[in-house]
C-alpha cells in the first residue's frame, strides 16, 4: 500500500482517500439501517405474539381459569437507565424456566419514559387480566405509574434499583458514545465525539448539565407533569411518598448483591437461587460502560453547586437510608458475610380453642 502510494500523483491520493472515506460512510450508514430493520422486525414479531396470545386469552376468558394465590402476582421493575438494571434483569431471565415465570420487557417508543392516557390504559388491563403472562415479571425505563387510579382490584408488586446521581450521570455520557461491552459494535447516538467529561463539565456542555441529573426523581414521581418539572420540591416529594408507599424495595447500585438477597427471602417465588446466581454467574457484571473515566474533584464541586443535584442527592440518600433500615432488621453480618434472619413472629392465646 506504502509503494502504490508513492507511485499515485497527489491528485489521485485525494481522489482515493475521498472515495474510501466515503465508501466508510456509506458502510457505517448500511449497518445502522439494518440495526433499524431489526429493530423494527423484533418490534412486529413481539406484536404478532401478543395479539395471538391476547385473542388465545379471549377464548378462554368464559372458562373462569382460577391462578392460585402465589400465581396470582406480577412485578414491575420501572428501571432507571444505568443503575446496574441490565446485570439484574439478567438474573430474572436466567431464573424464570428454572423458576416458572414470565419476563416481559416494557419496549417503548424511543425510550420514552411517560405514557399516553390510552397506552397507561392498555398497559394496566395487559398487565392485571394476561393471566397466560403471571406470574410475570415485567421491566423497562418507564415511569411509575399508579394502577389504582384505573380500579383495578389487585396491584402489581414495584421494586427498583437507583444510583449515585453523578456516578449515573457519567455512567449516561460514555455510555452515549463509546457504549457498553454488552453489544459492542452498536453505533451509539453521540459515537464519534471524544470529548471527556470533565471537559464537557469545564465547556458548560449540554450532555453533562446539572439538568441531566433530574431522572431518578421523576421516574419514582410517575406520570404527572410536575414530576417532570426539573427542580420540582413536590416531585421530590412525591417521588419520597411512593418509594416508601407504593415500592416493595428499592435497592442501590452500589449495594445490589444485598438487594438481590433481600429480594430472595421475601419473593422466594421469582428469586429463588438469585443470590448464588449473582456471586458466581457470568452475568452478575454483563453490561460495562467503555472508556469511562471518573471525573475530577473539580468537575464534581462544579455540578454539586446545583440545586437540581441537592435534591437528586436528597432523594438518593434518602433511599439509601430507607433500604439500609430494611436491609438491618432483615439480616445480620458474620465473619464478613450477611445471613438473613429466620422467621421472628409466631402465634399463641389462639382462641376459641381446637378440639
């Protein structure tokens, strides 16, 4: 190549550097359209097998199936985008033939976390009457969404994990251009730009704004428009109030092996083997951000300054409180390793008395 380059004109060097950069573009542009068609192609076939399974429920609707109770039960994992959601659902999916249960994933057009009235609709009647789908574990980057305002009699079961904002928020900016060791060769949204984010930080770039941190709170907040409002007190605390009303458990990334096992003891039925799963199978860890790099003191100082990550990390910690006070009267530590506590209720004076 050395010796055909020193024998072409410059002309004709520029003529054929043009034309391999061009034929690159073309390539990198043909690869992404076959990322959508099979994209779109996964979209129609997951259609098909709902409406067949929808009209199969239809038929059987007059026959009155009955589920038993243990049965009866679903579990919706709203996950936030880069808390470790992906090695956890993996867990789910690895267990449910071993466990008998269904995993669905909550695809939703450009990922977008809020719903239109009418698809909150469909999603709530999906979710409570698909009995051929329970027990059921659905996930996805979907807001909360509060089944009781539609009168359904029995809620689904939420748990999610969450994150340091900023640890997320870095975690988000490589992740959008380098992108992960899960499918490496995906042409991701910002691929091409080099920019560090302590750089973007010092530049007063966009993708790394204080505004970028607000998304744990609106996703536990739900489906109003104030939760939505970046800087919202009432999101803040509403996204509070449902953590501790509507949430079963919320974990934290930095603590998932603890989660997982908690997880274990109290829904035996999904997560039975979850916890051994995690320490030693190969997809504890799956899905790694490439080329990230942590940032410096300075660009940390810079973003703390925000009253927008005051309160991510107000609601941050207070769910890491919340969990650490759940995860303490449910196990203890010996000789460096956790062991959950036996049953520590039991009943007496049971009257009237049994012959």
């Amino acid at each position: 190549m050395g010796l055909l380059r020193t024998m072409m004109p410059p002309k004709f060097q520029l003529l054929a550097a043009l034309a391999f950069g061009v034929a690159m573009l073309f390539l990198e542009n043909q690869v992404q359209k076959l990322e959508e068609s099979r994209g779109k192609l996964e979209r129609a076939i997951a259609r098909h097998e709902v409406r067949e399974i929808e009209q199969r429920h239809t038929m059987d609707s007059g026959r009155d199936l009955q589920l038993d109770e243990s049965d009866d039960v679903v579990i919706i994992y709203n996950r936030v985008p880069k808390t470790a959601s992906t090695s956890f659902t993996n867990i789910a999916y690895d267990l449910c033939g071993k466990n008998k249960y269904h995993v669905l994933h909550i695809n939703t057009t450009k990922n977008n976390p809020v719903m239109s009235l009418q698809d909150q609709m469909r999603f709530v009647r999906n979710v409570t009457s698909w009995r051929e789908m329970k027990p059921g574990f659905y996930h996805g980057h979907v807001a909360f969404l509060d089944f009781t305002k539609f009168g359904v009699k029995r809620k689904p079961i939420y748990i999610n994990v969450i994150r340091d904002p900023i640890e997320r928020l870095v975690s988000y900016y490589y992740f959008l251009r380098f992108g992960d060791d899960y499918r490496p060769g995906l042409r991701r949204r910002k691929q091409g730009d080099k920019k560090t984010f302590d750089e973007c930080v010092s530049a007063g770039g966009s993708d790394c704004a204080a505004e970028k941190l607000w998304l744990q709170i609106p996703f536990f907040c739900g489906h109003y428009s104030e939760c939505w409002n970046v800087g919202s007190r009432w999101a803040l605390e509403q996204a509070k109030y449902n953590l501790v009303n509507e949430y079963l458990l919320v974990g934290v990334t930095e603590e998932l092996e603890d989660f997982i096992m908690m997880l274990e003891a109290a829904l035996p039925r999904y997560f039975r083997g979850a916890t051994e799963l995690y320490r030693t199978g190969k997809k504890s860890h799956l899905r790694k951000t490439s080329e990230k790099k942590p940032p410096t003191k300075e660009s940390i100082a810079k973003l703390q300054q925000s009253e927008i990550w005051k309160m991510e990390n107000e609601f941050y910690e207070f769910a890491l409180e919340q969990f650490q006070f759940v995860r303490a009267h449910a196990v203890r530590e010996k000789d460096g390793e956790l062991y959950l506590l036996a049953q520590n209720f039991f009943y007496e004076k049971i009257y009237p008395k049994m012959n």
